[in-house]
C-alpha cells in the first residue's frame, strides 16, 4: 500500500495498475479504501450528462455514503467501466433487465 501511495502522486491508476500487475479499478477501490487521493489522467475533459431525477438522488445518496462528490463517483464508475472494458456487461444486464418489464 506505501508504493501506491507514493505513485499516486505523480501516477494515475491506470499507470499504478500497469505497475503493480493490475486493474485500474482495483487501484481506484484500495485507493479509495485507504482515502488514498489518485491523478487524473493527462489531457482529462469535462463530460456532462443530463439524468433523470431518481437516477441523480441515487448517486447522491450512494455519493455521501462514500464520502465523495457525485461528480467524483461518476468519474470513477465510468472511468472503470472503461478500464475493465465492461460495456457488454452492463449494457447486456440492462437488456435484460428491461425485458423482463
């Protein structure tokens, strides 16, 4: 935990997971666990997106719980949903999901 520590500030997770025989999302979770603060990605751009209101209050809530910004737990779901390459993943639960309405 002391080498992430460290690489963390000068490393983003990608970087530290890449190192260390890894996932980025594995990184930003011990990150997380151990309050463990990670670099943004050079060149990282402002994304917004419009949500439904129960789809915000859901992030907000799961947000204080962490002890983050919603805007922070967005950065680093979608940041692992790309990392780990979970797209069919998630998208195919939601396909299913939606079917069975």
């Amino acid at each position: 935990m002391n080498l992430i520590r460290t690489e963390a500030l000068t490393k983003n997770a990608k970087q530290i997971a890449e190192m260390i025989g890894s996932t980025p999302g594995s990184v930003y979770a011990k990150c997380h666990e151990n309050g463990i603060k990670i670099r943004k990605p050079p060149g990282a751009k402002l994304v917004k997106a419009d949500l439904s209101g129960q789809t915000r209050v859901k992030l907000e809530c799961k947000a204080v719980d962490l002890g983050v910004s919603v805007e922070v737990l967005v950065q680093k779901l979608l940041t692992i949903i790309v990392e780990d390459n979970l797209f069919n993943a998630i998208l195919e639960q939601d396909e299913k999901s939606s079917s069975r309405k």
